[in-house]
C-alpha cells in the first residue's frame, strides 16, 4: 500500500478521547495508519475504573496496547474523585467534572501539535482551546449522530446541537462512521462531512476453531454490553432453541451489574444460566479470531433512537471478517447490510420477538455454508486498508492546506 507524502516537517497529531482507549478500534486503526504514514501521533484519553474492573487481566490489556501502538505516545488520565464515594453524587458529580477540565485540559495546553483530533463531541472544547492557543486544526471524528444522543433529554438537544454546529464550522475536517450518518449531519450543518468506516484488517479465512466447538451451536454478542442491544432478547430466544444452542456475551462494560440483571432474566424466562457465558472483553484485535468461533453473530439493536436506524457497527464488520453469520435488527440500514449485501450475510428480524430470534437462528446454522461463501467475498471488501487510503488522503490534504496558509504569512 502507497503511503501519502508528507512535508520534511515532521506534521505532529494529538487525539482526544473520553473514552478508554484499550478496546477502542476506530481509534487504534487511525493513529497507527497515521503513525505507519509518518506522522508523530499522541492520544490523550480518559481511563475509567469501573470499566477496567471487568478485564480479566488489566495489566496484559494494557501492556498489548503499549505493543500494538508501539511509537504512539498515550496519556492516560485517571479522575480520582470518581472513586469518592463518600460524597454526596451532586458535589462529586461537579468535583469530577472540575478534575476532568484541570487534567485534560493541562494535557492538552502544554501539548503543541499541528492537528487536534476529536473522537466524539465531548473532548472538542478543548481542541477550541487548543486552535487559540496553538494555532492549529481540529479533525472532528463524529462516531455517532451526537444530537440524537443527549444524555439529559430531548429539551436538551438544542445546546449539543449547537455544540456540534461550532464543532463542525471550526473544524478543518469532519468525519464520521457511514454514508447516513454523514448525510445527516451535512443537511443539518450545510457543511460536508467525510465517511470514516469502522472496520478491521483483514483477515484470511483460516482461523482454527476451537475443540469443544462441534458439540455446541455458539450464538455470540460482541460490543459494549448493556441493555438495548438485544441481549436480553436473545436470551429469551434461548428458550426456542436445543440445550445444545448456547450464547456467549464478548465485550466490556459494567460486567458484574449487567451479569446479574442477565441471570435474573435468564431464569424469569425459565433459560438455564449455564448456557449462557460472559466472555469479558478482549483486544481489539483478538475480536475477529474469538468471534470466529461462533455459529451467529448477534445485532439485535433496539429502536430507542434515530441513531440506532442509521448503525454500522464495529460489530457487522468484525462478524464479516470473522465469516460469522448475522443475525439483525429489521429496520434503519440493517437490513441493506445484511440481507442485501453480497448476496445475503444473514437475516434481519423483529429484534423484540423472541420466537423470531429463533427462527433466524435456526436459519443461519441450517444455512451456513451459504452465508460463509458470502462473507468470504464481503471480507475483501470491509477491512480497514481501504479507509486508510481515504484517511491518509484527508490528512493530506489537511497537512499541505496547513503548510501552505503557514508560508502565506
């Protein structure tokens, strides 16, 4: 693969994210193109306690990542007033989000770099700062529609939207996850917005699976567990299923909390919780190999937003690449992804139905060696190497406007 030419300087990127960065694929996949393309990259984030607590191994998790970003420098700031929880929630609240400007914002004043690059809209504020201060771009890196997403509720939208609106104008470039998502917020903005797709390397067809493997069907979740993305649903699937269909839940979260409200509803609906296993998160890129032990993929969203209509998630990537059949909501764009792609990846259905859960399950181990004919194919196609091109080829364009306004004065 090309790389794109850079000017002798050395053009130096800083990335910002409130996310925990151990697990986060999008992230790791742009700042090691941009790393393998030349460019001095930084990532400033936000580690979170209670979302490491649910790592087996916490001190592998991160020395992998220290492996597979090699050259990368990461800051990670921890909020010790998270953990005070002798105080009372409003003041401790306020106190976290006092130490999270202090921190974050200290990082990111005494950190020069050509270009800020925002993953999410919360951390844009401080690539505001950071333009004033350093004279420099910002990349405003939507992974999702962010005004469908307010977090106080829907009379609050018009201060994100707002938000996203200066994000969008001060910013040299914007991207986002997929072709809906894009056109939705250039109608919103009357700015143009280019298409990042989150998708992984890509793999052969030659992973070996594992021995116990045969003598079971494996349904697998993979992603941020929690409620509304259909795990609960599966779950009551079970029900329709042979004892021998057994679901995996791969991913992080809040693992002990959701363990329990799984296991509670496994056994109102009569499921035996035996067949049902908490994997806990891996690597991002030991996602493909683990997934590719399974029999279906499970991408059961839930219809809570307009954003859930416009998904392309991680997951029907990893599930292509990994040649795993999926099973998936029928609405938004789901269903011209899995059913109307490459001559069908799975089958789309009523995501609340249990009963049609298990229809579509039964159908895609019936039909296996179809749907893996055409995941095959598909797998050339959705791996990351062709969102590199695009996104070195931004940044290109980015780094040679920035040179030459830089020689205009």
């Amino acid at each position: 693969m090309t790389r794109e030419a850079l000017p002798p300087k050395k053009t130096t990127v800083t990335m910002l994210s409130f996310a925990p960065m151990v697990f986060d694929q999008r992230i790791q996949n742009e700042a090691c193109s941009l790393r393998d393309a030349g460019y001095d990259v930084t990532i400033i984030f936000v580690d979170d306690q209670e979302y490491n607590a649910g790592i087996p191994d916490p001190d592998r998790a991160w020395r992998e990542y220290l492996n597979h970003t090699a050259g990368i420098k990461s800051i990670r700031i921890w909020l010790r007033s998270k953990s005070w929880k002798f105080l009372p929630s409003l003041l401790r609240r306020v106190i976290v989000l006092l130490e999270l400007f202090a921190r974050f914002g200290y990082a990111v004043a005494i950190r020069r770099s050509d270009i800020y690059h925002a993953h999410d809209l919360t951390p844009v504020i401080f690539c505001f700062a950071a333009k004033i201060i350093h004279r420099a771009k910002i990349v405003y890196d939507a992974h999702e529609f962010e005004i469908d997403q307010a977090r106080f509720g829907k009379r609050w939208n018009f201060l994100v939207k707002m938000y996203e609106q200066l994000a969008v104008n001060l910013s040299s470039l914007s991207v986002t996850v997929n072709e809906d998502i894009a056109k939705a917020m250039t109608e919103e903005y009357d700015r143009p917005v280019e298409v990042v797709e989150n998708r992984p390397k890509y793999h052969p067809n030659s992973f070996p699976r594992s021995v116990d493997c045969s003598q079971k069907t494996t349904i697998m979740y993979v992603g941020y567990v929690d409620t509304g993305r259909g795990i609960l649903e599966t779950v009551s699937a079970l029900r329709y299923l042979p004892v021998s269909f057994e679901f995996e839940i791969l991913g992080a979260g809040r693992l002990a909390e959701f363990r329990d409200i799984v296991y509670e509803h496994a056994m109102k609906e009569n499921v035996d919780v035996n067949r049902i296993k908490f994997i806990g998160p891996v690597l991002p890129f030991e996602v493909v190999p683990v997934l590719s032990n399974a029999d279906v993929s499970v991408m059961l969203y839930q219809r809570r937003s307009q954003t859930n209509s416009m998904l392309s998630p991680n997951k029907f990537y990893q599930s292509v690449m990994a040649r795993v059949p999926i099973i998936a909501s029928n609405y938004g764009r789901l269903p011209d992804l899995v059913e109307r792609n490459h001559g069908g990846l799975g089958v789309t259905v009523d995501e609340r139905d249990p009963k049609a859960i298990a229809c579509g399950i039964r159908t895609l181990v019936e039909r296996n060696e179809f749907y893996k004919k055409n995941l095959d194919h598909a797998a050339k196609a959705y791996c990351w190497e062709a969102q590199e091109d695009k996104l070195l080829s931004m940044y290109k364009e980015l780094v040679f406007n920035k040179v030459a306004t830089s020689q205009a004065f």
